[in-house]
C-alpha cells in the first residue's frame, strides 16, 4: 500500500491554518505543529489588554478547527531545528519526519537597541502579554489609589507607548477611552487628570504603511482623545521609571508599551543563504531559497520582487493568500505539474482608534469615521474563528456601544516586570 506525501506545516497562524485547511479531503497527510493548543486573533490582542474583550473570544482551539478534516492531526511543540538533507524535524517531542515542509512561524518583537532592557517594556504579541499588560495596568491604578495622599502618583497612572502603526494606536485610543469613561466610575476618588498617555512614533507620521490622508486622521482622533502624540521623537532609553528621548526630553512612567516593531521568527537549521533581513528567503512559489520541498509563507518568508523590493508586508491577507495558493501548488507538485506563481491581491489596511473613529485604506477608495469603524468591525468580527467567538465579541462590542463602558478590568493573576 503506498502511503500519502506527508506534509508538516509549523505554525497555527492565518498563514498556517489557511494552508491545512485548504488540504481537507486532498490525497495527503498534514501535520500541523505549534506551541500554543489555539489560534489567537492578534489584530485584537489590544482589545483584551484594555478590558474590551475575554481571552476566548478571540482564541479557538486548534484542535476543534481540524475536527472534520480527517487526513489533519495536530501536535502541540515546540520546533528547536529543522534537518534539510534529512528531511526531519527537531521538536520537543521528538523528531517527526516529512515530504513538504511549510514554515509559518510568523513574526516576534522588534526590540531594536532595547534589547538589554526588555523585560522592563510590555509587548502586546500573546494572549498572555495581553493579560499581564491589562493586570499590570490595573495593579498600578490600585497602587495609585493606597497612596494618592504619600507620594507622587503620575509615573504609576501616566502610560507610554512606543510605536505609531496599528497596534501603537489602537491601544492608544482604547486607554484614552478607558481614561475618560470608565476609570472613573471605577475610581471615583483618583485624580485622573495626573493620567497622560504619550505615544512616541520615530516617524514623522502615523501609520507610514497607510495613505496620508489616514495617517492625518489618526492624529486628529488620537489628540481629540487626549493622547499626546510626539511625532519625530526617537526614544532613547528607559531604566524603569523615566523614559528618555533622542532630545534630552523625558517622561516618567511606570508602563512603556512596546509596540514600534517585528521581526520575523524563522526556524534554525536553514541554509545560511536562505537568510536575509531576519527573513527567509524564498521564490514566487514560496520555496526556500538553497532547498527541496520546504516552503516558507506569511511573516517569516521574504519574496522580493521589482515590485516589491523590500518583500511583502507582514499582513495576515499575505499568509492567507500565500497558504491557498501553496496549498494547490504543493498538489500540483505531487502530480508532477508546475506550480503557479504568487501575486498578491491587495484587498486593504484599516485601523480603529475607539468608538466611531476608524481609517480604511482600500485600492481605491479612502474613508474615515463612523462608517470606516463599523465596516473595521464587520470585517474583524467575520474574521475571527468559530461562531461563539463572532457572536461573543458582537456582543461585547454592542454593549460597550450602548453604555460607553468596558467591564472587565479583573486581575487574574496580579504581573511582576522581571528585573534586569
């Protein structure tokens, strides 16, 4: 009896769950790997940072996408190298062999020179980040409140977030609107007006990705909130409590929210010539650069191209194109038929920054407003996975329309910054 390819893919990302799903009923073996039991939706982790929504509502088991799909099975691990001659992967479970391997790792933050002081910064990449940023928020409101009357109290309320791109913004505005509408009903007795919220972009824009009309609108919606926008500002340095700035300027806080940038996650164990940029390198198929039947696609993959010279934007529509058409190619190769080239379909970028203020960016066609935040959240409640998640984040999102209000402000499991 001969047996099916066996194809292991790494990663349950949109890349990584795009491509398994596409092999359903197809005449091969899937494999899926990843270190988590569960898809998270990571375009509204700064939903559950700010109190807006529960972790479940966003995550789906991995396991319950794939109950249907007979020839998938996934395993969950931790992937350390990968042999190329072999045709093995190293995990934490033991080493599993394949025909086609797919890399769909995605991207990790960026620390840039902030590297040494890391652990001082919360990052916003995980569901648990998200959690420990939301607790860590809150302890230090608590914090604020025993000793309003002792000590000097901005540093614990004020917040600073580095980065001016989506996820910069978007949890700019979400803290703004925490600040204004329910931490005082929440804390009646603190002087919120000590709580400022500074983002720092490097930039002389926000949202560079995005048209100029977007990124004009986004600072007029951020400083209507009452965020305090420096635009050109590289930071500096950050020993824990006071924020340094390119300029000499500085700011006092207990909480830097890093979100200035990613870089890609490969696998060890790549051709060093498949590397470049922290990316691997791959053909208009998504091959590997220096390999046989390993695929690269989504964040870690580079495809550089006349027209893209700098390689595909780190977008999930990018992985999700890539893992149907790889999907079909990789078929195509079993078959001994040649493979399709990719070309990506730029469908558009949106960004929300609160309650009806939102920046749509489509091909050919730019708005902003009321009708950009409900077709933002249209386009993200039919994107997340499972119907109780759709029905459970509308829900949440309409009561918060209707009262103004976001009530989950629990700690769970009180956070400690680890000391450098």
């Amino acid at each position: 009896m001969q047996t099916k390819p066996k194809i292991v893919i790494v990663g349950a990302g949109f890349g990584g769950i795009t491509i398994a799903k596409a092999f359903k009923n197809k005449p091969v073996e899937v494999l899926l790997i990843d270190q988590h039991n569960y898809h998270n939706f990571q375009p509204l982790m700064y939903q559950i940072a700010t109190g807006g929504l529960e972790p479940d509502s966003i995550a789906y088991p991995v396991r319950r996408i794939f109950r249907n799909h007979k020839n998938i099975s996934f395993r969950m691990a931790k992937v350390d190298k990968v042999g190329v001659d072999s045709k093995i992967l190293h995990t934490s479970i033991g080493n599993i062999t394949f025909d086609f391997l797919v890399i769909a790792t995605g991207s990790t933050n960026n620390f840039f020179n902030f590297e040494p002081v890391k652990d001082k910064l919360l990052t916003l990449k995980s569901i648990p980040d998200a959690l420990n940023m939301r607790s860590y928020i809150y302890q230090n409101l608590e914090k604020a409140m025993a000793h309003q009357n002792e000590q000097a109290i901005d540093a614990l309320m004020n917040v600073a977030i580095v980065g001016g791109g989506p996820a910069g913004i978007e949890l700019a505005g979400a803290l703004a609107e925490m600040k204004h509408f329910v931490l005082p009903k929440d804390f009646p007795e603190l002087d919120l007006s000590k709580m400022q919220i500074n983002l720092y972009e490097a930039a002389d824009k926000l949202l560079s990705a995005m048209s100029e009309a977007s990124s004009t609108k986004s600072l007029e919606y951020l400083m209507e909130l009452g965020v305090n926008v420096h635009l050109s500002a590289k930071v500096e340095a950050y020993d824990g409590k006071i924020l340094t700035l390119a300029d000499g300027t500085s700011f006092a806080t207990d909480t830097v929210i890093w979100t200035a940038g990613v870089k890609a996650a490969p696998i060890d164990g790549l051709p060093a010539d498949a590397i470049a940029g922290g990316r691997i390198l791959v053909d208009t198929f998504n091959q590997v650069k220096s390999t046989q039947n390993i695929f690269a696609i989504g964040d870690v993959a580079s495809c550089v191209s006349a027209e893209n010279p700098k390689g595909l934007p780190m977008l999930a529509p990018v992985a999700q194109q890539q893992g149907k058409l790889l999907s079909n190619n990789i078929i195509k190769l079993i078959n001994q038929e040649p493979m399709a080239p990719f070309k990506y379909k730029n469908k558009g970028v949106m960004a929300t920054i609160g309650r009806k203020r939102a920046v749509v960016d489509l091909p050919k066609w730019q708005f902003q407003g009321t009708f950009a935040w409900m077709v933002w959240m249209f386009v993200h409640i039919m994107s997340l996975v499972g119907f109780r998640n759709k029905i459970m984040a509308f829900y949440d999102w309409m009561a918060n329309y209707l009262t103004y209000d976001k009530p989950l402000g629990l700690i769970i499991r009180p956070y400690k910054r680890k000391e450098s």
